[in-house]
C-alpha cells in the first residue's frame, strides 16, 4: 500500500489541519509518513502545499514526483490546477468549488471548472455550504477530507480518530463538528464518484 496525496490551498484555509488530521490517522495505522509543506505567507493567503507519501513500507523521499500523485485534494478551486502535473494517469482530484480570490488576476471562475471538468476522475464539492450546514463554516476543510476519503487507503474510523486526536484541546463541540463535516463530505463523494 502507498499513497502520494497532494494538499493545495492557500493560507488560512486548513491546510495543515487536514495533514495532522490525514498524518495523525496514518500513524495510528502504523503505516509509515513523510511530509513535505511550503508555506507562502500562510496566514495572509498565499499558497500553501504539502505533500504527504503514506506506505506500509519505508519511504525514501518526502517528496511527489510529476505524474505520480494518487490524490490532490485542493481546498481552493484554481490550486487545484496549479498541481495537476503531479496527478497520475489513475490519481483523483478532490476540489472545493467556492473560489478564494486572493490575487487581482484570478482566472474566470468558469474556465477553472471547465478545466476540471476535462478530468477522467474528479469530485467538486461545495464544501463551505456543506461546513456551514454541519454546523460551522471553518470546518470545510475537514468536509474536504472527507470527501478525499474513499480515495485514501486508510480506514474511514481512523481518520475519525485523527480527528478526534487533532482537535480535542479546543473541546469535544469543536471535535462533533469536525466529525460532522468529515462525514457530510464522505457522503457527498461517495453519491457523486
């Protein structure tokens, strides 16, 4: 078993949440991880991508090369296409659909969609409409993973208990909405794959 997954988005988004909530669970599973994450201005919205390699087996490099990624989960629609060299000929992309327009010359809207539309395997999630009806609108990042979810080789309760694991000092209602969202992302994937 090996997963290469790519996490794109930009600053504030959730990013590295997602990582610890995704690399958490793979420990748990005594499966072997290497991250690599760049940061750009991070909390003022600049891109942020992290690499994460999962196996049962030691992994040499932390990082993906281009055309092997089995993942890229993009919390941002145009990211999502700034990593597509990376994505195998079998690899899934998993994108939110709501735009975080950050730079002046942010491509129209539709011509994004369009371009990942052109994909053999994608799922596009309003994940921040999902977020907000599982009870806060900053958890669409964990509606993100779990949308990403059926397209991980680690167990679905596993990566409940990263979660669990991630966000338990900030108290069990932040932990039930998290665990909320995951789960409303894991249903929408698996009605619309």
């Amino acid at each position: 078993m090996k997963s290469n997954i790519i996490l794109a988005g930009v600053g504030g988004q959730g990013i590295l949440s997602i990582a610890a909530a995704l690399g958490t669970a793979a420990l748990e599973n005594n499966l072997y991880l290497k991250q690599a994450e760049t940061h750009g201005m991070s909390q003022r919205g600049g891109a942020v991508v992290s690499h994460m390699r999962i196996s049962d087996k030691p992994i040499a490099s932390d990082l993906i090369q281009m055309g092997t990624a089995d993942l890229i989960l993009s919390v941002e629609p145009m990211e999502s296409l700034r990593y597509l060299p990376f994505l195998s000929a079998k690899g899934y992309l998993v994108t939110n659909t709501t735009p975080f327009v950050n730079i002046p010359n942010y491509p129209e809207y539709e011509k994004v969609m369009e371009e990942i539309h052109k994909l053999p395997r994608f799922i596009a999630i309003d994940a921040d409409r999902i977020a907000k009806e599982a009870g806060n609108a900053r958890a669409s990042n964990m509606v993100m993973l779990g949308a990403a979810s059926p397209f991980i080789d680690i167990d679905f309760a596993k990566l409940e208990d990263g979660i669990r694991e991630v966000f338990a000092r900030k108290g069990e209602q932040i932990v039930e909405i998290n665990l909320k969202a995951i789960r409303a992302g894991r249903q929408f994937s698996e009605e619309n794959k």
